[in-house]
C-alpha cells in the first residue's frame, strides 16, 4: 500500500509539472532601474535652467497690441503644421487664399496638404530622374505650391484635410518621411530606377499616413476635379507670381539661384533685387493690399512666441546698420538660413518703427495670446528675409527693371 501511494504521488507530482505555463499582460516596471536614474540625476547636479535659452528681454519693446492694431487684409485663420516640416505649403496656401479673395472675392480654405501630398511626389520622380542625386525632405520653397498648383490643381480643405481619422495634429516626422526616406535609400542601393514603381510606392505610403486625395469633390454645389476647382473657382494663374532674393552673389535686377537646402529644384527663376528694392517691394506690397509670401530665419533671439513678437536687438546689430552688406554677411556665415516660410498680412507704425502682422503655422506662434500670429518688425524683415513671393504687379511698382 506504501510502495502504491508513492508512486500514486509521483505521479501526481508529474502531471502538475507537465501543466503548460500561462501568460499575462503587466505594465512594465523597474523600480531600481528608476532609483539608478534619480541618484545618477543627484549626482550629476542637473541644473534646473538647464534648458534656457538665450532671448530679447520684451519688458521695454513697444510691441503692437494685438491684431487689431494692424491694417490687415483678409485671410483664413491659422492652422498648425503640427509635427511636419512643410511650413512653406502652409504659408504659400495661405498666400493664395487671399489673393483668391483679392483678385476675386472668394473667400475659401484651401488644403494645404493636398500640395505637400504632391510636392512628395514629384520629389520621388526627381530622385528617380537623377538617379538619388535630388534632395528627399520634408522642407520646400513657395514656388512649388505654385508649381503643384499649375500641374494638378487645387483643393478645399473641406474635400482634403490630410489627416487620418481622429488624428489631432498632422504628424509626418515620426513615422511617415523615416518610411519614404527609407524606401527610397533601398531604391538607390539597388539601383531600382523604375519611376512607375517608385511613384507608386511613393504614393501607397502617402496613402497610408495621409490618405489619397479624391479626383473629385463637392463644393458649395458644384461638383469640381482639382484643375476645375483651380480654374473655375480660384482663377488664379501661377504665372502671374515672382520670387524675390537680394543676394550681393548675383547681379542685380537679373535672376539667379537660390542657394538655400530647400531650393531642391535649384531653381534659377529667383529675381535678385537690390537691397532697397527687395525691401520696397514688401513696403509698398502690403500698403496697396497685397500680402507676401516671407522665407527665412527664425533661429533667432529677437524672436519669441511668449510675446508673439520678432525684432534686432541692438546687441546684434543697431537699426541703422541694417543695410544689404549685413544681411549678405550672415547668409555667407549661415546664420541666416531658410528656416520657415509665413505669411504676411498686415502693417502698423507705433513709436517702436514699422511692424508687420505675420500669419504663421509654426508651433511657437500658437504660445502667445494671438494664436498663430506673430508681430515681425521692419528690421527684423529687413535682415532675416532671404526670399519672398509677391505678384508680378506689385513687384513692377518697386523694382525698376523688373521684367
């Protein structure tokens, strides 16, 4: 009886040991792992103002109020370009939202992102074309909107937002350019120079993050394709618009390059003004009604979102120092760089100087009460504009060799 419950216990014993083990989802957690980075955090002495940057003091610059304090023409609201690098479609849709209203009275929201989605497009066939030796980024120039514009049309905002459903802010840095970039560098590696395939593969991804824009929509009754909308609602002719530099690197009054990381086309179609007519032309275009379309440098200290305000402190260079051998300088050096394109929409004098009301998509432009507004001052333009877009007429009125 003995000999038979022991084996009766091994048994049993085997059976419980041959049971399949079970699995459960837990949160992860290291407690010691945290304890190692809060005592290595101790000993290092992180400092708290670890993170200050170096900015204007604003508790004695005379800042425009408010918006209200500008003669402004009109344009839609504000939109954030949320975590994306493609300021220059925000701004340059903007821009032509409002000549639409100039030119025409309409007044409509436009998809920005319907012109991002085919500014991806054809830089992939460029890439192709040149068999990876073009720029692939997320950062590109006013004259591809209207580039865009001519080749495949327009669309509202209402038929085409870009985003995917319940998506909050447009996000293309995390996730969608890294998968574009990727395919693409697989596509140089292997020499795979099928421009059908690219495309296609280009745009499958496009589709993915940003969904496809339709061939057709509905809008205020009509039914319209992207050139019909363009064409028959806005009536806007991408021709009829110039990009400006003054660069001391060109003739004047002649057009030359760009030479800026986002002019990736390396368009020759720039009029290089003087110094005086480029600034002129801002002057004059905004007091006759027209907007303009403003590329170049925020990287600055004179520029805070707090106060929604951008100026030259006089500890970088004093007002009457501003002159075409400044702003040359710091292109040469890099200090100014094309870093975002805005949208300029209105003008005010006070006892500060001349300032301009500045539409903006940037992240830093929705911390300041004037959500999506900054306040740029003459000088602040003066230096750190390196391009603008404009219409050819008011262009014509400042530049006396324009052509």
């Amino acid at each position: 009886m003995r000999l038979l419950l022991s084996v009766l216990i091994l048994f049993a014993a085997s059976f419980a040991w041959a049971q399949p083990d079970k699995a459960v989802f837990k949160k992860h957690e290291n407690p010691f792992y945290e304890q190692i980075e809060e005592r290595a955090d101790e000993y290092l002495e992180e400092e708290e103002d670890s993170n200050l940057v170096f900015k204007v003091d604003f508790e004695n610059v005379a800042v425009p109020s408010s918006p209200d304090d500008f003669t402004s023409v009109w344009r839609a609201d504000p939109v954030s370009q949320g975590r994306t690098g493609t300021c220059w479609a925000f701004a340059t849709t903007s821009y032509l939202e409002s000549e639409a209203k100039r030119l025409h009275g309409t007044e409509t929201k436009l998809s920005e992102m319907y012109f991002v989605y085919w500014e991806y497009v054809e830089k992939a066939r460029e890439f192709v074309r040149t068999r990876g030796e073009s720029r692939f980024a997320e950062g590109s120039l006013s004259d591809a909107v209207l580039r865009v514009y001519k080749k495949y049309g327009a669309m509202p905002r209402a038929a085409y937002d870009g985003l995917l459903p319940a998506q909050p802010f447009y996000d293309h840095s995390k996730k969608m350019f890294p998968e574009l970039e990727t395919y693409l560098d697989g596509v140089k590696r292997a020499n795979a120079w099928n421009e059908r395939a690219v495309v296609e593969t280009v745009r499958a991804i496009l589709d993915k993050y940003m969904t496809a824009p339709p061939d057709e929509f509905a809008f205020e009754g009509e039914t319209y394709t992207p050139r019909s909308f363009a064409e028959d609602h806005l009536k806007l002719d991408a021709d009829d618009y110039v990009s400006v530099i003054s660069s001391l690197a060109h003739p004047a009054d002649e057009y030359a390059r760009y030479k800026q990381i986002d002019n990736w086309r390396k368009s020759e179609d720039y009029y290089n003004a003087t110094f005086e007519e480029f600034v002129e032309t801002i002057r004059q275009a905004i007091r006759d009604g027209n907007t303009v379309c403003l590329d170049g440098d925020v990287s600055e200290a004179g520029l805070d979102g707090e106060f929604s305000a951008a100026v030259i402190p006089s500890y970088d260079i004093p007002s009457e120092f501003i002159d075409a051998n400044a702003r040359q300088f710091r292109i040469e050096n890099k200090s100014s760089k094309d870093d975002h394109l805005v949208h300029l929409v209105g003008y005010t004098e006070n006892e500060a100087g001349e300032w301009f009301l500045i539409k903006d998509s940037m992240s830093s432009a929705f911390n300041g009460e004037w959500k999506g507004y900054y306040f740029y001052h003459l000088d602040y333009v003066k230096l750190k504009t390196l391009c603008f877009v404009v219409h050819r007429d008011a262009a014509a009125k400042t530049i006396a060799d324009f052509r």
